[in-house]
C-alpha cells in the first residue's frame, strides 16, 4: 500500500472512529511505529487530524463550537449507554447526586428513574424531564437557574450561585474534552464557571465520556484531571491515553458498549 492510500485510510478511520492510537494502526497496516508517526504528522499538518499522546483524534474546527443536544445524541449511542450503565451502578436508594447537562449525563439519568428516595441535583433541563415524566413521592429533583446553552444547560452566575449551598453523594459530570495537561474543558466559558460548582458539590466526583473526547480542547477548563476521583470510557480510548489518565486520576474504568462491564 502507498503512502497516499495508507494516510487517506487512516484520515477515515479517525474522522469515523474519534481516535485511534499508533499501536492499532502499527497492527493493521503491519508497518513500523516510525512510519505511522510520520503518517500522522503528514495528517496533523494537513488538518486531517489532531496528534495526541499514543495517537490521534478528530480534527476539531472550532474551540467555542457547541453542538445541539439533539446533534450530540445521535453519537457514540453505545458507548454512552455503556457508561451510563456502569455509572448507574454506583448509584443506591437514599443517595443525593449532582448530574451535569449533557447527552451522557442524560442516558444516566434515564437509568436512575427506578432508584427509591433519590435526590437530584441538575443544571440540565433535559435531565429534569426526564425525571419529571416520570414523578415519585420519594424523589427531589432540584433544578438551577441560568442562561440555556444549545445543549440545553442552564449557566451562568445564577446556576452556580444556586449549586455553591449545596451538598450532593456522588457529582456525574460530561465533558466536551479530555486532554493531559488541560484536563477537561468546554467550549462554554459560561458553563466552565457552573460546570465547577457542580463538581463541588460531589463528596465523590465521576466524569463519564467517550473515547472521541480524547484530546478534543474546548476553550475552557473546568476542572484538572487530579480533581476527579474517577472517570467512566468505552474500552476503544488508546491505551496510551488510559495509561496517561491513571497518572493523575485514581480510578479510570473502561467499558465495552457490548458488555458494559468494567475493563480497567
């Protein structure tokens, strides 16, 4: 295979797949590691791609880009029902959690609707419909004020002045991007500052994300990586990305969209 029609493939592959480390394309292209780093580099300055530790990701446009919920719905639909599932699974009656906007955030709330004397806590309109849809006596949901994003969370100085009073077992939050050393970001500097007081009200703090988030850079960080106790991905992140998350974050759990187990 030439050169041309190996970095074409690989420009499909990241642009289809979010991320793809070196090891994997060393291994389907049976070249050397130097080869493939020479591809990605030829990739990187065409724009094809974006280079990160142990690999590449999705080339993105904008840093301020934010995409509608109903955009962002429709992708990675298994690996974040993985992770919701094997988020839901630290969840139990009489428990308080704190649950960011976001389409991950989202599909675990669906899954928290059976849980008995749960108290919510939420930023997200979306969220809070879907509790209100389905309404218990033993169950709070608080929702804040603020100004609605396109994905339809509330932020602003209202909703994380309305969050800093408040106490919550366990903080569920997405993120638009995920990278070492920035940590995770948004493309919302509105929604970093309320995306903050949300974290601050877990005693226990998660981020749950899909391996296409991997070396994306929103405009804002909202919290280092060392500020998590633990972060939830589908199993197709690189290793090497995996390796450099657990440099700085105590629990990272890897999840297989067939089998939502944990894998790491």
């Amino acid at each position: 295979m030439l050169a041309a029609q190996r970095q074409s493939r690989i420009a499909e592959i990241v642009q289809t797949d979010g991320a793809v480390s070196v090891t994997a394309l060393v291994e389907q292209f049976g070249v050397s590691d130097m080869t493939i780093r020479r591809d990605l580099d030829a990739l990187a300055a065409q724009g094809a791609l974006v280079k990160v530790h142990g690999g590449a990701v999705r080339a993105e446009t904008r840093r301020t880009e934010e995409p509608g919920f109903e955009a962002k719905s429709g992708q990675m639909e298994a690996e974040k029902a993985a992770i919701a599932q094997e988020a839901a699974q630290l969840v139990r009656p009489g428990t308080s959690v704190a649950l960011s906007a976001g389409t991950t955030t989202w599909a675990l709330a669906r899954l928290l609707r059976e849980v008995e004397d749960l108290t919510v806590v939420t930023n997200s309109t979306r969220i809070s419909d879907v509790f209100q849809a389905e309404p218990r006596a033993d169950r709070t949901v608080i929702l804040t004020g603020g100004v609605r994003t396109p994905s339809d969370a509330l932020v602003g100085p209202l909703a994380a002045a309305s969050l800093r009073s408040l106490h919550a077992d366990l903080a569920f939050l997405g993120a638009h991007g995920v990278s070492v050393p920035e940590g995770f970001t948004t493309p919302n500097y509105l929604e970093a500052e309320t995306n903050q007081a949300l974290l601050a009200t877990g005693q226990r703090r998660i981020l749950l994300t899909d391996h296409s988030k991997w070396g994306v850079l929103g405009i804002s960080t909202f919290a280092e990586l060392t500020e998590v106790d633990m972060v939830i991905l589908d199993g197709a992140l690189p290793a090497e990305a995996a390796d450099a998350l657990r440099d700085h974050i105590d629990e990272v759990r890897l999840v297989s969209p067939r089998t939502a187990r944990a894998a790491g």
